[in-house]
C-alpha cells in the first residue's frame, strides 16, 4: 500500500494551520522532500505489530436489546464474552461501560461518531475474564462522556431505577441503573469528572472512583491522561472490593501507573464499628449552589450514625474546594481538546497504543463531526479558543495549581482518615427534553462540585448510599488518602451493614 501524499492544495492549507506559507518556487521542493520522506510510512504501513492475546472461549458480540426488556435503557448490548470460570469473579456477570474495549465487542461511547470494532481486550477486560467473570452486557453512557446527567447518549436517556421520570446520571449511568436488571452483577465506570460517583449517588449504588493510576486504563477510551480513573461499581461495598480486587494493579502498560502498591481489599472489610476512626466533614461540601436542603440533612445524619458507631466527627474546611472548579475547568477544556484533536489517544507517552481506535476516532470526528453532542462541541470550541488565544498557558497553569489542591486536602487528612461531602447537591435529576441547548449543557455538569475536584488530585472516593429522601437515593462520598482505597471500603462497609440501607 502506498500512503496517500498531499496535493498543492493541502499543502498550502497546512502551511496555513501551523502560521506560515509556501513562498514561490517552494512548492516543487516541499513535493520531492514529502516523496522521500513518505516512503518510510509506506514501510511502517507494511509492518505488523505484535497482537495481545485474546482468552479463548465464547465470545459472542450480541446486538442491543428491544425496548421492551431494555432495563431503563441501560444496556446498549448484550453479548457474551465467557471468563475462565474459576477464580474471585466465578459466576458474576459483568456490565462494561460502551468506552472499554471488549474484542470483537462493537464500541460506540455512546455516540453515533465512533463506530469500533476492537481487536483487543482491555487489561481490566482480561483480568476480569482471567477470574472467572463474564461479561454479559456494555452499558449506556452519556454521548462521549461529556454529561453528568444521562440524557445525552444516542441510544436515549439511561432512566433512573426508582422513578422513571428522572434520569440515572452520567457518564457512566448504564453502569448504575443496570445493577438493578436482575441479570448484571458488577460493572464498571469510567469517571473524569464524577462520572462513577454521580450516577452511584442517584441510583443507590456503591460506586469507587480508584486513586489516580491504581487501575490501569489501557484500552479504554479516554479524556486526558492526567485525569482519566476507572473502576467498579455494584450494589454493596463487598462486590466493589471484590472487584478492585481483581483490576487493580499496574500493568506494564499505562503511563498513568508507576510504583502502584495493591492491597487485599476484600480481607479489608474486617472492622466491626468505627473505634477510632477520624472523620472530617468538609463544610465547604454542604450547602452548594442549586443543592437541596435534603440531601446535606440526609448525608449529616448518616455523619451521625457513623459517630454513633465510635467514628470521631471534625468539621473541617478547606477554601480550596470552592475554587477548585477554576483548575477543573482550565485543565479539562484545553487537555480533553488536544485529546480529541489527536485521534482519542495523545502523543508523548511510552505504553500500549491503539491505532485502530485511533483511526476509528479520527475518521468518525471527520465524517460525523456535526454528529457530536452540545456538550462536546462547547468543549473544543472552548479548547481550542483557549490554546488559540493564549497558547496553553491557562493549561499550564491549572495543571501546576492541581498540586497545591491537592496538598490542600492532603493537609486535612493528616489528622483525618477521611473526608466527607454529598456526592451531589442534589437528587436525581428530571429528564425534560425540551431543554434548550444552553439549559442542557449547564444541567449536564451542575452537579460535580464535590467529584470533579478529585480527579484532579487523585484521591480515592467512594460513593456510598446513606438514605433516601422523597423516594429517591441521597448518596455521601468518602474521600481518602492516595493508594488507602482500602479504608474508605472498610468504613463504608461497617456503615452498610449498620444501617441495612439496601434501595430496592
């Protein structure tokens, strides 16, 4: 095969793309230097890599399920792709949000832009089949991950299971809603902003957004490398740590991951109250703008039930967290921008590559660009402006203040094991298609106040039930110290079984 070459006109239009021009006379220069230098690509075209292995055994890829047995919209497909039937995840059935490759497994991220066929597993994807896992169905999202609500996948609105007006949230609501289908055990999310959190608070799951690099996110479609975070999500804290359990770990092939310490976390769930445990109650969680009243009085009285099983209980405050979405916001827009302006998987770093979900990214964006959601468009559109005008110095500069947040909340767990806030401000919200663009947009991320300034620290936090209010889940997060996952799941599962909170 031989590698396409650009004509005159490509030329000039990329001279213009990066500020200079083809002068006269240049032209038959630049052609003879494009000659020689592309037939290196013409060699690397012919050159074949190495393929990962693929577990044998059953290996259907599915197709979506009619409406009619479609549980709240959360599946996008049914498939069944058989673990080795022996190990911790023995018997579970596993749901996989629609950005993790599964091979042979169609990946669409919830959008009408990608259409992906891959070829391999991820490394969660096989260490859940190497324990006997099965994965049985990919679940709905929010159309490229750009929504906390749940509304905006192409397959339709992931609908909440305790009252189907409202909606299951996002990004990875299909991940939540489906733990109730009675046909999926454990799944898992993938989170930038909240987007395991958020809808494990609206549903009333447990949902664990890892330290930053415990779980390997290669083969998964992501953000930035900096904040990408993946994980499990199931109806009780034990299945979640069974489930770290068997993802967790550095894989040789993430850059995200450097030294990764790992701990039993299933052996973790040992305690029998709260003796002492610190707690601290960040107030600057509580009283959020567009929160409601009942969601900080449900989550203060879980504080108090978890006093009552021997936690101690500070108030703390950091003025960090409220400013917090200034460095969310300055790293998000720009370095999800050069994401997608790179084909889905940047440049500059040593690990496992993807070409061929690259090359399914990038054609998809060039020929259904005008099929990208609001939320997306606003966000390159924003990126893009920004990297224009200022030339990634806003980038920078948010990137650089993540560490003093960061120290900010390490200070607080200094003294304290964890931190304690609402999930969200508020309940699920109401699905209402008549939205305008601009009311969809801002309903999609008005509720990350207290999950979006985790990911850019890092810290494990663990969203757990505490209670409903009105019929519908309230969820409270526990944020810990970097690589102490375990004790957020162990202070979480005293709670669960103390209070029997199970939402039906």
């Amino acid at each position: 095969m031989t590698v396409r070459r650009p004509d005159p006109a490509q030329l000039h239009k990329l001279a213009s793309q990066n500020h200079f021009s083809i002068g006269n006379g240049e032209l038959a220069s630049y052609q003879a230097l494009f000659e020689r230098v592309m037939t290196n690509y013409d060699l690397l075209d012919l050159m074949t890599l190495s393929a990962p292995a693929v577990r044998a055994g059953r290996r259907e890829s599915g197709s979506r399920p009619d409406a009619a047995t479609n549980f709240c919209n959360a599946i996008v497909r049914r498939c069944q792709v058989e673990g080795s039937g022996i190990g911790l995840l023995a018997g579970r059935r596993i749901g996989l949000k629609d950005s993790i490759c599964v091979a042979g497994v169609p990946l669409t991220c919830g959008s009408n832009v990608i259409e992906h066929v891959p070829s391999a597993d991820a490394t969660i994807v096989s260490r859940i089949l190497d324990e006997g896992g099965d994965v049985v169905a990919i679940l709905n999202m929010d159309n490229l991950a750009f929504s906390g609500a749940g509304d905006t996948s192409v397959y339709g609105p992931t609908r909440n299971p305790h009252d189907d007006t409202r909606l299951a949230g996002g990004s990875s609501g299909g991940s939540a809603a489906a733990l109730f289908s009675g046909e999926i055990d454990l799944t898992i999310g993938c989170d930038q902003a909240g987007s395991i959190r958020i809808p494990a608070s609206w549903c009333g799951v447990v949902g664990l957004k890892p330290t930053f690099s415990l779980v390997p996110y290669s083969g998964i479609l992501g953000y930035d490398l900096s904040f990408d975070h993946v994980g499990p999500m199931a109806r009780n804290v034990s299945d979640v740590a069974r489930l770290l359990e068997v993802i967790a770990g550095a894989d040789g092939l993430d850059p995200r991951q450097r030294s990764v310490p790992r701990h039993s976390y299933m052996k973790a769930l040992c305690r029998s109250d709260l003796k002492g445990v610190r707690i601290g109650v960040l107030r600057d969680g509580f009283g959020t703008d567009g929160g409601e009243a009942d969601v900080d009085d449900t989550v203060r009285a879980a504080i108090d039930k978890m006093a009552e099983l021997g936690a101690t209980v500070n108030e703390v405050q950091c003025a960090a967290h409220t400013t917090a979405g200034a460095i969310v916001w300055g790293a998000f827009a720009e370095g999800v921008t050069a994401t997608f302006h790179s084909s889905g998987q940047g440049h500059h770093w040593s690990g496992r590559y993807d070409p061929d979900l690259a090359l399914s990214f990038g054609s998809g964006m060039q020929l259904r660009g005008e099929a990208l959601p609001l939320q997306a468009k606003f966000n390159l559109l924003l990126g893009t402006y920004m990297r224009e005008n200022y030339h990634g110095s806003f980038y920078g500069k948010a990137q650089n203040l993540r560490a003093d947040l960061r120290s900010a909340y390490d200070a607080l767990l200094v003294d304290n094991d964890l931190l304690i806030t609402p999930t969200t401000p508020m309940k699920a919200h109401r699905h209402d298609p008549s939205l305008n663009a601009e009311s969809l947009v801002v309903a999609g991320w008005n509720m990350v106040a207290n999950t979006a300034p985790f990911n850019m620290t890092g810290h494990p936090s663990l969203s757990v039930p505490c209670g409903t209010s009105n019929g519908l889940p309230v969820g409270m997060t526990l944020t810990g110290r970097h690589f102490d996952d375990a004790t957020l799941l162990s202070v979480a599962h005293v709670f669960e079984q103390a209070v029997s909170h199970s939402i039906e």
